[in-house]
C-alpha cells in the first residue's frame, strides 16, 4: 500500500492511554488500524476532534482539508 489510500472507519482515543488515538481505516474489504501517539492529551484530543466528523470520508480527502492555524 502507498499513498493515501482507504475510508476511514472510525477514530478513538485510547481507554488507559490519553495521548493516544487509534484510528480504524477500510481498504478493499480489510480493516486495518494504526496508532498515533501525542506528547500530551490536548493535542491528541485536538486532533481526535478534526478526526472524528470525518469518519466515512477517505484518507485522500481528510489529508486535502485546509486547517486553520
């Protein structure tokens, strides 16, 4: 696999650690999921809430979002 590629599923925050999400991405009938893990819990939460309206969309289309400073 390369590139942006599959929908994304769903997106959570890890129950025991909070500066971590976990993000649920489909990709030609197969569930796959990755991890990103942030120094503290706001930024993770940050990111958690641009995420998670976004779920059903691509990656493709998630990674083209213009996002304000």
């Amino acid at each position: 696999m390369t590139g942006e590629i599959g929908i994304l599923e769903d997106v959570s925050i890890g129950v025991l650690i909070d500066t971590t999400l976990f993000l649920f991405i489909d990709y030609q009938a197969s569930r796959y999921v990755g991890s990103l893990s942030f120094d503290d819990s706001v930024a993770c939460q940050k990111i958690y809430n641009l995420l998670k309206p976004n779920v059903d969309r691509s990656i493709k289309e998630i990674g083209d979002l213009e996002l304000e400073p």
